[in-house]
C-alpha cells in the first residue's frame, strides 16, 4: 500500500511539473490569447445587437443575457479572490465627451442601458480581433490565468436620421483564463472581468 500511495504521490507531483512548465510555453501562451479576443469580440457583438434599434426590445434584451453569459457569475455578485472580498459585480468604466469624469457601473446595468439608449438609430463598431492588444498573461493560480485585451469602440447615435452625437473610446477588458486538462487535449475557459475606459475621443 505504501509503494502504491508513493507512485501515486510521484505520478501527481510529475504531472503538476508538467503541467507548469507547458503553461509557459509561447504555444499556451498564445492559445490563452486568442481565447481571450475571440470572447472579447462575443461581448462586442452583442453589445453592437442590444443596441440596434433594428431589433425589438426583447430581441435587444436576449443578446443583453447572452453578453451577460461571458462575465464572472454572469455579472452578478461573486467573491473576488484578487481583492479578497465580496463584490456586486463586474463593472464598466463609461466616458462621455461632454464630461472629464469616468462613471463607474455594474456591467449588468450598463447592458439595460445600451438596451434602452434614448436614440431612434444605433451604431457600435469595434477592433477587429487582430486588431486588438493583448497583454502578457500572468497566473494567478496553477491552472489560472489573467490578462487584458485593449479595443477601440466607436459609438454614433442617431436622431431621425442624423448623426447627433459620435465618440470613440479605447477600452481594457481583463479576462480571466481557467486551462483544464482533459483526455481529448486542454480546454481553455475564459470569464471576462472588469472593463476600463482609457481614453474617449471624438469620432469623425
């Protein structure tokens, strides 16, 4: 029993070296980016869809609970282990032209509000994945990781038919990767984070 309990405790140990030294490789570090853009660019697109007034209402409110899906505990309260304590949520920093201070919301309110944006036409077109910059992936636990992808996001709202107010506004989402070893090859589970607003502009 003893043997058997020490190759069992060699086997683990083996594997979790392993499993370290693959988590720095630029192969790894390269999936955990490209998971990271393409469930940015998930949110990019639904926030473009729960703002189109093309769509009805309830149209815009199920591509608001599908962006909701992408967040930590689809945006609601969670305990946050990197500030070590209970939070309502995850934010969005939102800018304006017209005012230097930076508004910070629950993530799930600002998703009510594109929904119901008091315009009669909406336009929200952001980086492409390319396009995007995405940092050095840091861990923060053994199979955990956290990074941040930069995007710009440009805004122009309409009023019977003209364009009455238009902006740009570079943003930072942090994503949180999760890589679970399976048979068929490694998974990579991202939950996106808080978002920041760094820089809002006028859009021409």
């Amino acid at each position: 029993m003893k043997r058997i309990a020490l190759l069992l405790i060699s086997v683990l140990a083996l594997t979790t070296m392993l499993s370290a030294q693959d988590l720095n490789s630029p192969k790894v570090k390269s999936q955990i980016q490209i998971r990271a853009t393409q469930k940015v660019d998930q949110l990019n697109s639904n926030i473009s869809s729960m703002a189109d007034k093309d769509y009805n209402r309830d149209e815009r409110m199920y591509f608001a609970k599908a962006a909701k899906k992408l967040f930590i505990a689809n945006c609601e309260d969670f305990y946050d282990y990197e500030a070590r304590k209970n939070v309502k949520g995850v934010t969005m920093e939102v800018t304006s032209r017209y005012r230097k201070s930076v508004n910070k919301i629950l993530m799930r309110n600002y998703f009510t509000h594109m929904v119901d944006l008091k315009y009669t036409d909406v336009e929200i077109t952001s980086s492409d994945i390319a396009s995007m910059k995405v940092s050095n992936p840091q861990r923060i636990s053994e199979n955990t990781f956290v990074c941040t992808v930069q995007f710009d996001q440009a805004f122009v709202g309409y009023r019977d038919g003209r364009a009455v107010y238009k902006d740009i506004t570079t943003k930072r989402v942090k994503c949180y990767i999760d890589i679970e070893r399976t048979e068929a090859g490694d998974e990579y589970i991202v939950r996106l984070g808080n978002t920041s607003a760094i820089a809002t502009k006028p859009y021409n």
